[in-house]
C-alpha cells in the first residue's frame, strides 16, 4: 500500500505527522488536503487507508477526526521491511 503511486503521498503524512507540533495536535483531512492542494475527499481516502493499516489512529469527532501515528505499529512495519519482507 505504500509502494503505489500514491505512496509517496502517505509517506508525506506520515512524516508530516512525526514533526513535534504535529504529532501532538494530529490532522484532519482539511489540514492534508490544504497542505498537499489535494482534494479533500482524497486527503481523507489516504488518512482512511493508513488507519485501516493500523499506521494512524484516528481520535475525537468535532470537526472530524484528528489522525495520529501509531508509533509502535510503525516500528513493526518498519522492521518487516529491514528484514526484506
């Protein structure tokens, strides 16, 4: 799922959300969408994906979810790769 076309998008959000002010508030789809000049319908088609992917967890209602990384499925992933998964 990362290694599509569109990979290169979810790696952006994912780096985005490691920056510190970022990881602490999270994003919305607004928030992706305005900073990548996607649509929001595909800002949220990306954030839906990497949560499916237990990669983001998304939390609160108002205004729409806010999505954070999941640091410790991150680390499982990254290390399947290291090891040439």
């Amino acid at each position: 799922m990362l290694r599509t076309p569109a990979g290169g998008t979810r790696l952006r959000i994912l780096a985005w959300l490691a920056e510190p002010d970022t990881a602490e508030r999270g994003l919305t789809a607004d928030d992706v969408a305005a900073r990548l000049g996607v649509p929001r319908p595909a800002a949220l088609t990306h954030l839906r994906l990497l949560a499916a992917l237990g990669l983001l967890h998304p939390t609160g209602q108002d205004g729409g979810p806010r999505y954070r990384r999941d640091e410790i499925r991150l680390a499982e992933v990254t290390q399947l790769f290291e090891k040439g998964w």
